[in-house]
C-alpha cells in the first residue's frame, strides 16, 4: 500500500511510514494512492462473513503485502473481538451501535487496530516511540485502552479542561503504566493545534520518534470502514442505504467514504453537526471558513477545524459540487438535541446518548425530503457516559456497565499545562 500527501500528491510513502510518522512533513495529511474496489465475490459472500472476517478481508485488500495475512489475521482478531450490532427503530431507520468495546464508545475499532499495527511496525525499533493525541471526549480512553502497556510504545493524551464528561475524564486519565494526561487550558481545537505543531517541530522530531493516534492517522481510519460493510450486510435489503453520521473531526464519516471508494454501494452520506457546523455551510455556500469551537453537550463533535476535511476533497478532486452529490449536512443545537433524547425514547424507547441523539435529528431532518430511503444511524458512545445531560427520567432507564462504573472510584492523575507550544515541548523533552 502506497500512500500521498495531500499537499504534495508526489510525495509517497510506505504504510509503515505513513503510520509510524502520521502526518507528511508539508503539515498534509496521508490518503493511499489507489483504492481498487473489492471484488464481487467479496460482496456476493459478505452475508456468510463474520464481522471478524470481513474486517480481514477490507484490510487485506488494502493493506496488500505491507502486513504478512498471518499476522495480519491475528491483528484483526485481536483489535475486532467484539460486535457492531444494528437495531431497528422504524421499517426505514436502523441505529449501528459501535458501543460494545472496551471504553463504549466507536474509537475502539480505530485505536485497537492501529495499536496492533503501530506495534507490528516499531517492534524491531531501538527507541521509545512517542504516541501523541488530542481528545475532545472517547478518543483518549479508547487510545488509552488499546496502548495500555504496549511494549516500546508511550502515549501523551491532550485533553481539553472542564469540556469532557467526567466519566471520559476518568476513562483516560486512571490508567498510568504508559500512559499520560495533559489537563490543556483550551479547547479541543488548541490541543489538535498542539499536536500538529509537535509533529512539525525539527528539533522535537530530531529527538524523539513521534506519531499520532487521532483520525490524522490513516491507521486509524482503515478499521472504522469496517463497521460500514458490517452495517450494510446486517441491512441490506437490495437499495443503498444512507448512512447518518454523528461528525466533528470527520474521520468516521471519511471512513465511510473509503467505503462507498472500496465499492460499498451507498446512497448517500449525512453529516449530523452540533453548533460547530462549519461543513454544512462549506455544503451550502462552496466557502470553508474554519472557527474556533462552541462547546456543547455532545462534546466529541466540538470540532471548528475538523482535520479530515482535506481528505474529503482528496477524496472527491476538491470539487464542490461532487462532494454535495455523495454529501448532505444538517446542524443542531443543545436545546433540540435534549429534546430528540425524550422523542427517541418516548417514540421508539431507545436511548440515545447525545451524539447519537444529534444523528436522530439528521436523520428525520433527512427524511423529510426522501421519506422512502433507508437509514442507517451510528451511534457512537454509550449513554452512561453522558447522564448528567440525558433527561433523569430517562437516565434511570440506562444501565451502567460495570466497566464503566468502576472508574467512579478511581482517582484521576493528570498534569495542567497551558495551550502554549513551549511548554508541551518542554514537557515532551524533559519529563
């Protein structure tokens, strides 16, 4: 598997390359030279697949001979052992919950592929290898979970204060062994910020050996495309469906993307945005005006700068108009998404979390132009994460999985830092 920059379509480098460094030296971002659809035969047996096998059956096809199939194998198995279930709600609407990994919450898919792989590649390695990430909520205890004590491997989580649930507070911060909090007073905007400018910093990367865990990863991409196809084989009834995507950094909906470019027949992608809808007005007026992020109850999508923008127009040749073919956006705010948690409920008795409840929105907001088109909802997190924001009457309805609810007792350990770049790379270097 080969792969280019963004910013530089000549620049090409190994999968190994593109994981192990993250990001190009032209601050770009890596997107594989070729995406050659699955064969036929794939999709003629994908019905017989296990949601195991399929993910192996993607990766091979993309992967190519970067990744031995036997080690390969075991790597999927490992990072894939749990399910991604869908639940009917109406004959049109379905919700893919991708909440039954280990931290609750669809990053898991992503975090645990891409520390098997990152391992698989730095374990001839003579230094430490650095894993730097931003969170705006379930991205830091995923990461933190799948890299808990993975040999040669440290990782430093930015997280921006008082603006993640205490519940994903608890889940990135309890840990210890390789693992590292940095408590940043901002938003998740200048923790990203943070970490790009470690990532192009010569003397940082003259010093240490630095990747990132975030969806800039193109590691971390490949395995959430899987739940794509596990979703489309669980609901296919012989018409595309649509896929309603809960988007802040754009990453899961971008897998979804590399999907439909792999041959998954798709109708079209919808994006559901809280406040922070700078890609519904790109959709709306041609114009890509990032700004600094709003926060909200659905905390993980406070997204103003969402970085896999850039591979959206790789994607569709930066054309405008053929984005909006694939693409359609709607926005909401905290007041509409508390009140789309009561309707699911009282409609439907399904609970959704706030994200979750963002994508509901989009989807009815979507169905009243296409009324026949079925739809597909991810639902990202688990709904004991967000309690003090879902409705109490409501909330006495979730029930806390015990993996979860041991972290109450657990004491938090991170370390305050400013959203100044010296002093995250005065910490880098002589912690």
């Amino acid at each position: 598997m080969k792969l280019y920059s963004t910013n530089n379509p000549n620049h090409v480098v190994s999968l190994r390359e593109a994981v192990l460094a993250s990001l190009p030296p032209d601050n770009g971002l890596y997107m594989p030279t070729k995406l050659p659809p699955l064969p036929d035969t794939f999709f003629s047996a994908l019905p017989r697949f296990s949601f195991a096998e399929l993910s192996f059956e993607v990766a091979r096809h993309l992967l190519g001979d970067d990744i031995p199939g036997t080690e390969l194998l075991q790597i999927v198995s490992e990072a894939i052992n749990f399910p991604a279930p869908t639940v009917q709600l109406d004959e049109k609407t379905h919700v893919l919950e991708l909440f039954h990994g280990p931290t609750l919450a669809f990053k898991d898919f992503g975090a645990r592929f891409m520390a098997r792989v990152m391992s698989y590649f730095n374990r001839h390695a003579d230094r430490h290898l650095t894993i730097l990430v931003a969170t705006s909520g379930d991205t830091g205890g995923a990461v933190a979970a799948g890299f808990y004590k993975t040999p040669g491997i440290d990782v430093v989580i930015l997280y921006p204060k008082g603006k993640v649930s205490g519940l994903q507070e608890k889940q990135l911060t309890t840990l210890g062994e390789n693992i590292t909090a940095l408590e940043v007073s901002g938003s998740f905007d200048d923790c990203q910020r943070l970490v790009k400018r470690a990532f192009l910093d010569p003397d940082l990367r003259a010093r240490m050996r630095l990747s990132s865990a975030n969806s800039i990863n193109i590691a971390r991409l490949i395995p959430q495309s899987f739940y794509y196809f596990e979703a489309w084989k669980q609901v296919f009834d012989g018409i595309p469906p649509v896929f309603v995507t809960p988007s802040g950094n754009f990453g899961n909906i971008t897998a979804g993307l590399l999907a439909q470019k792999l041959g998954l027949p798709v109708r079209r992608f919808v994006a559901a945005n809280n406040a922070n809808d700078v890609f519904k007005t790109y959709l709306e007026t041609g114009d890509y005006k990032p700004r600094p992020s709003i926060p909200t109850i659905s905390n993980a999508m406070d997204v103003g700068a969402p970085s896999n923008f850039a591979r959206i127009l790789a994607l569709f040749g930066s054309t405008w108009n053929i984005v909006r073919q694939h693409m359609q956006a709607f926005a909401f705010d905290d007041e509409a998404t508390k009140r789309a948690i009561e309707t699911a409920f009282d409609r439907f008795k399904y609970v959704f979390d706030p994200h979750g409840a963002v994508g509901f929105l989009a989807r009815e907001a979507y169905r009243r132009g296409s009324p026949a088109d079925t739809a597909i909802i991810l639902e990202t997190a688990h709904p004991a994460k967000f309690l003090d924001v879902i409705p109490p009457r409501i909330a006495r309805n979730v029930i806390i999985p015990e993996r979860l609810a041991s972290l109450r007792t657990k004491t938090k350990v991170a370390t305050p830092i400013s959203a100044h770049f010296d002093e995250l790379k005065q910490f880098l270097l002589y912690r």
